[in-house]
C-alpha cells in the first residue's frame, strides 16, 4: 500500500501517514457508489433532505475538531479555520432545502402535456485543491447530494484530513455507506481514473489550469460533464473618487487571506496614478499591520504557506532584485513562512501577469477609466476583482466591463453559497454555489404524454 506523510506547515512535524487508493480502490468505490445512488436517488425528496440536515448538524457538532485539523494541516488560522468549517455546515443547510425543489417544468405543447424531470447523474468524481480543502469539497458533494447523486471526493495529497473526517461524520448523521466516499491518492492515479471510468458521469475539479485543461481534455473523450474552477489574477481597481482610506486598509485582506493562496486573490491592485503615492503611503502600514505567526493564536490573521515546494515557487517571484516596495514580518525557524510583500513592477513582468498563489501583490497605476478596464483585462485569467468607486455609474460600468466571474464594489467578497460562483477565460467552466447548482448535477429528461381528444376517445 502507498503512503503519503501529512505535514504541518507551522512547524514542519509529521501529522499522519495516509494510505493512498489505487486504480482497483477507484473501481470498487465507484461499484458501490453505484449501488448506493440508486437507492439513495429511490428516498422521498423530504428523506434526502433529512438526511443533509442531519450530516449539517453532525459538522456542526465538530466544527472545532475541524478547524484544529484545519490549523494542523493546512496552516490556517484558527479563526479562518472556524469559518470554513461553519461554511460546511452552511452550505449542508442550504442545499437540504433542495430535493423538495427540483420540481421540473410543465411546458404547453398541442396534443398533450409535456413535463421534464431533473434525473441525477449518477456518481460524480470531486477533485478538490490543497487551499480551502474541506469548504470546496463541500461546495461539490452538498448540491451534489441533493439531487440525488453518489459522490467520490478526491482531496490533494497535501491535506486531506478534514475531508476525511467529513466522509467519518456522513456515515455517523446516517448517510448511506458508499454514498460519500473520500479516497485520498495521486492525481494520476486517483484523478485520473475518475475521469477515465465510464460510470463516473461528472468531474468536478478545482486546481490549476493546467491541471484543468488535461482534466477537460480527458473528459470529452467520454463525452463527460465537467465543472472547472481554475486560477486566477485578479484585480483590486482604485479610482480617485474611493473612501481611499478603506480601500488602502482593507486591500491586503483581499490578496494575503490564506497567505494568498486563493484563486480569488485580488493579486494585482490597480490604483488611478493621480492618487498612487497617496495609496502607497497608506498602504505600508496595513500591509504591516498584517499579523503573521501561530496559526493556533487567535489574532493571527495570516499563517505559512503549505508545504516547502510551494514555498520554493512562491519565492521564485520575489528575486534579489525584485521592485520591492515593502513587506511585512513573518516567523523565523521552522514552517514555511513567507511575509506579505508588495511589488511595484512594469506592467509586463512575470509577478503581474501569472499566478503567485502567495502573499505577494503587485501595485500598477492606470490613468484613466478605459486604461483601468484594459489592464483589469490583460490576463488569460477572469474569476473575481474589486472595484472601489463611490460613483455608481462608474461601478456599473466598469463590473459590466471587466471580464470576470465575482466582482465586488468596494469590498472584497466573492463566495456565499447561496450566489453562484465560478470564472470566465482560463479560469473554469460552469458554476458552482448558488441556488441552480444542484441542477448542473441532473439531467433534463422531457416526457411528452399524448392526451385522447373526446373524439378520438369515442
């Protein structure tokens, strides 16, 4: 049997040694889901529906057990930890309401009536990232769930642990066995498999474009669904007309939240250069202001990066000679610590136009409205940004403008799970979130049942 060593990215130490599915676990996992589905999708909606509610109330019940196995595995913050694992439970909530809603259409048609039906799929593949491990796979197999499918979750080698304890707490609120089943392994083994068998009739998959684009790539040869969250380089955009204060104070929470791995971190801030200094001035201390340490300590707001691989590629991008503007403080010893750092470099250099996936943002200015949207635009990325104007038509035109998912208006949000969620451009495909996500994991079947006239009845 292969193994995988969890590590803690705090302090270096070994958390636990995970045994990894192979190619024959994949196929006997998805033999069972199978079994399990058709009897799952055979409940009353209101049963299904119990059901989610009572897996919502079991994570509701360990929400501190796993935000310490959040903390422990991931890096995260404790109160950052807390949120995602309530998130959980939330998006459980929310999507309990669905069975008792997918009710279909009954469209007029001549000679008839004519009613559609949102079959489920099946059994449905989820490969989840590294980043936020248990709230994405939850974003996955709740809607997922709801409509009546299977689901086999495939959690990143580096932190599985809260989605496994997600998959213990299903089968302990009652949810069939086989229905939900976590299976820790290598993507090229365990992703690769899901998008290779035939009775996997969805992949989910958030990760890399690069990744992504395989994954799609695989998937048509199988004609399959696929739903596609992938990265991103999204822009912060400051017009003169802001509360300038706000937008300086609040910026470095929308690029260093978990240290900055997040696809929508708004890793490029672009600031109108008639206000730039002031902005930079402002800045500084926000950006030092930053708490950076133990990830247990309840003020921190900012903990390591996940592992020294990652470590390693994130400071690629911050070379001796790098246009450093300032940086904040981050531990020393063990853990891979990395301190938030702002960059002022040219329009074309590598940290303006690729995804750090780290506390690292460029500041660039722009001149003008148009000049704002043309370099909010210049990547191959689209999934989030924020817009910080207090003229509204200028806020409407520009969120109509910019080419991206999830904007925001003076804040920085981008995820409530009951709005939809997904990009545009080489950041994905589909949406997930939101109150139409259980349907991307149904199927429109259309019955058409012919009605006697009288005559014809006679």
């Amino acid at each position: 049997m292969t193994t995988c060593e969890v590590i803690n990215p705090a302090t270096e130490e070994l958390l636990r040694t995970v045994e990894l599915t192979d190619t024959a676990g994949v196929d006997d996992a998805v033999a069972r889901a199978q079994s399990a589905q058709r009897k799952w999708a055979r409940l009353a909606p209101a049963e299904r529906a119990g059901a989610l509610r009572d897996f919502a109330a079991a994570v509701d019940a360990h929400v501190e057990e796993l935000a310490a196995l959040e903390v422990a595995n991931s890096g995260h913050p404790i109160g950052s930890a807390r949120w995602e694992a309530g998130h959980v439970r939330d998006v459980l909530q929310f999507y309990a309401g669905a069975p008792e809603r997918l009710s279909g259409k009954q469209i007029p048609v001549a000679g008839g009536l004519d009613v559609t039906f949102n079959e489920p799929l099946g059994v449905v593949g989820i490969i989840t990232p590294w980043n936020f491990p248990m709230t994405i796979a939850a974003w996955g197999f709740a809607p997922a769930l709801a409509a009546g499918n299977a689901v086999l979750v495939k959690p990143a080698e580096w932190t599985p642990l809260t989605t496994l304890r997600l998959g213990e707490l299903a089968l302990e609120a009652g949810l069939p066995a086989d229905l939900l089943c976590v299976l820790p392994g290598a993507g090229e083994v365990v992703g690769e498999r899901f998008v290779t068998h035939p009775d996997v009739r969805k992949i989910v998959f958030t990760g890399s474009t690069e990744v992504g684009t395989r994954v799609m790539a695989g998937a048509a040869a199988h004609v399959k669904r696929v739903t596609l969250e992938l990265g991103g380089k999204s822009a912060n955009i400051v017009f003169d007309d802001c509360d300038l204060e706000r937008a300086a104070a609040t910026a470095p929470y929308g690029v260093f939240d978990n240290a900055g791995q997040d696809c929508c971190a708004r890793s490029r801030i672009l600031v109108q250069r008639n206000v730039y200094d002031r902005f930079m001035e402002l800045l500084e201390p926000a950006v030092k202001g930053v708490a950076v340490g133990d990830p247990n300590a309840e003020d921190t707001e900012m903990g390591p990066l996940v592992s020294k691989t990652h470590w390693s590629s994130v400071a690629s991008y911050v070379p001796d000679d790098a246009p450093v503007a300032f940086r904040g403080s981050a531990p020393q010893g063990p853990g891979f610590w990395f301190p938030p750092t702002v960059l002022t470099p040219q329009r074309g250099d590598r940290s303006v136009t690729e995804e750090i996936f780290g506390p690292v943002v460029a500041v660039l200015p722009f001149d003008d409205e148009a000049d704002a949207v043309g370099l909010a635009n210049d990547t191959a990325y689209g999934l989030s940004g924020s817009i910080w104007t207090d003229n509204l038509s200028r806020a409407l035109r520009v969120s109509r403008a910019v080419e991206a998912g999830n904007l925001s208006v003076n804040s920085h949000s981008s995820v409530r799970y009951n709005t939809p969620f997904g990009g545009f451009k080489a950041s994905g495909l589909g949406r997930e979130l939101g109150p139409d996500a259980p349907l991307s994991f149904t199927e429109t079947k259309n019955v058409f049942i012919a009605v006697q006239t009288e005559q014809e009845a006679h």
